[in-house]
C-alpha cells in the first residue's frame, strides 16, 4: 500500500542540467533509484490544485505564514475515468511539511471536492484523511484553479528510507481544460534546462549530504511550483493590461 502519511522536513534547490548530473551521479554512492524509475528513466506526475475565486489559498501561502495549507489531487501519468489518484491536503507548519492523502477513483475525487460529501468508504480510502478532506472542503469554498506536470527521477537512501531526493524537470502548467484526463500539456513553468531538486528527510539530513551539496555550491531556494505559477499568471495579466492601454 502506498504511504498516506508524509511528516518531513522539505528543502529545494534550481539547479541547470549540468548541475543535475553532477549531483544525480554523485548521490548514487549512497542512493538508489526508486521502484518506479528503476523501470522507466522518469514517471510523469499530473497534478491539479483547488483554490478559492479569490485565490486566498495560494495568497496566503506566498506571504509567508508559519502556517499554510493546500488541497490538490495527484495522479501519475495521464489518468482514465476509473483510474487511482490521490486527494492530498499538504501543510507546512513552522517549516514541517504534513502531507496526507487517500486514494479515490478519479470520478469520486471530483464528485467530493464538487459536493463536500464524501464518497461511500471503499477499502482503497483512508478513513481519516476523508473525514479531515470533508473538513476542509467545508471550510473553503474550493473550485479547480490549475494544472500542473512534471517528470520526476526519485532516490532513496540505501540505508535510511527517512531520506528521500527528487529531480523534477519539464514542469509545465495551464489554467484550462482542468480535467487531469486531458492530457499531460501546458506551458513552461520555468526556463528550459532547469531542474528542482527537492531533500525530503524526517529530521536533519546526514553529514554526507550537506558536505556533498556544500563542495558543490548547492544554496537552497525558496520554491512553489503552484506559488511561481500564480506569480508568473499574475505577471502575464499585468502585462496584458498595459498592452491594452497603450493600445
């Protein structure tokens, strides 16, 4: 069964392709690849992110707080109508990241965040995150906001399974057609050639990491795929605006 509670510490760093495969190389020493991309080079993760009309969710994340949260359903590659994906409620609390999440067939994640009823209890579900999801869909008034695509290389520690690095790339985004079963398209995200590297560990991260990531000038980054998407939307409309005016 897939792991439906997450409780980590999350740091990210933008690296170029360069950069990626020196550091990719380097961490096989003392990681492996995980099932997924043992078989394939890299799995597709599709992802669409519920908000408010007045965007307060992603609004109140940007500015900071000690605490934010954010409701998206996840599936991997493109999914059919009766296909497994996962509902998520993701919070960051005094910079720990909470993420719980419960399996549903596509057309009943729909239907609860549509309704806020929730689903009649399969032995796929998770008992208490829907009760929490049910919670939270009363408190927020959620409409889907975004789509959001990436292809993702994932390692494991070979000692640890508490440490975990990902390698997402190709991240690209739309604001239409927000159905995840309508493919896996949209527009850049970031320049081409970058890559997000994410360090996900329980507690703190192994002395041979932080030497590894510091003889490679690896600086972390403050980095929101759905927080960068808002701005870069916010800074198109503005443009458009001015275009308009000066018409």
């Amino acid at each position: 069964m897939a792991i439906e509670v997450f409780n980590r510490y999350e740091n990210k760093y933008l690296l170029d392709t360069e950069a990626y495969h020196t550091i990719y190389s380097a961490l096989l020493d003392y990681m492996e690849p995980d099932e997924y991309n043992r078989q394939h080079g890299f799995y597709s993760i599709s992802n669409l992110y519920f908000d408010t009309k007045q965007d307060s969710l992603i609004r109140t994340s940007l500015a900071k707080p000690k605490y934010k949260e954010k409701l998206r359903l996840r599936a991997y590659g493109v999914p059919e109508q009766d296909a497994k994906v996962y509902l998520e409620i993701k919070k960051k609390v005094f910079g720990l990241v909470n993420k719980r999440r419960t399996a549903l067939r596509l057309n009943e994640a729909y239907e609860f965040v549509r309704t806020g009823i929730e689903p009649e209890y399969r032995d796929y579900m998770n008992k208490q995150v829907l009760r929490e999801i049910t919670y939270f869909l009363q408190r927020y008034e959620l409409e889907p906001k975004v789509y959001l695509a990436y292809e993702r290389k994932a390692l494991f520690c070979k000692k640890s399974r508490d440490l975990r690095i990902t390698f997402d790339t190709n991240m690209r985004s739309r604001r239409y057609d927000l159905k995840l079963e309508q493919g896996s398209y949209g527009e850049p995200l970031v320049a081409e050639g970058l890559w997000l590297m994410e360090v996900k560990a329980e507690k703190t991260v192994p002395l041979w990491l932080a030497k590894l990531l510091s003889e490679h000038g690896m600086y972390r980054t403050s980095f929101s795929k759905y927080g960068n998407e808002y701005k870069k939307m916010l800074k198109s409309g503005s443009s458009e605006k001015e275009r308009q005016v000066y018409a």
